[in-house]
C-alpha cells in the first residue's frame, strides 16, 4: 500500500492546528472561571 506522505503530513498538521485551537480557548475560560469563582468568595 503506498502512503501519499504529502497529503498524510497535511492532515496531520491540520488535526493538530485543530486540536490546539480547541484546547487554548478551554484552558483560558478555565482561568477566567477560577478568577471568577476566586473573586466572589472574596
């Protein structure tokens, strides 16, 4: 089975953008979550 490396390395490289677009945006309400929660315990 021959393995087109150049469209394999494009899909790859697109899950990770993908991936990591998700996982920023999550980690940063996270953050402002805690902040939040810090402040009205306060």
């Amino acid at each position: 089975m021959y393995i087109d490396w150049v469209t394999w390395s494009v899909w790859l490289i697109g899950f990770a953008i993908l991936v990591i677009w998700i996982y920023f945006p999550i980690r940063e309400f996270k953050n402002l979550y805690k902040k939040k929660k810090e402040q009205k315990e306060k």
